[in-house]
C-alpha cells in the first residue's frame, strides 16, 4: 500500500515539476491539494485492499503537483 504512493510520486515528480512551471505554480499547488485532498477521502472510506492502493496511488499523483 504504501509502495503505489512513493512509485507514482517518484516517477511523475519531475513531470508535474515541468508542468507546474508551464502552466503555473499556483494552479499546479492547488490542482495537487485538491487530487490530494479528494484521493484522501477515497482512501478512508475504502472497503478492499484495492481501492486502498489505488487511492493511494492517486494521492501520490497529487503530491507531485504539490
């Protein structure tokens, strides 16, 4: 579980890093916080192993925005 995070925060950090700074830091902070935020929430109300992981992988998505 926590693997899916640290594997899609590390492989989309640079990507989200040269996207943040095409379109905006603002806007890729708070397109991060909100990935992050909503990921979050899907983790705590998830009900099998699967879903676990894949929201945490969304939140790792979200953390490289951030």
């Amino acid at each position: 579980m926590v693997d899916a995070y640290v594997i899609i925060f590390a492989g989309l950090l640079l990507t989200a890093g040269a996207l943040g700074d095409r379109f905006g830091r603002r806007r890729a902070l708070q397109l991060g916080l909100v990935i992050f935020a909503v990921a979050s929430g899907l983790a705590a109300l998830s009900s099998s192993t699967a879903q676990l992981i894949g929201a945490r992988a969304v939140m790792g998505l979200g953390a490289a925005f951030v």
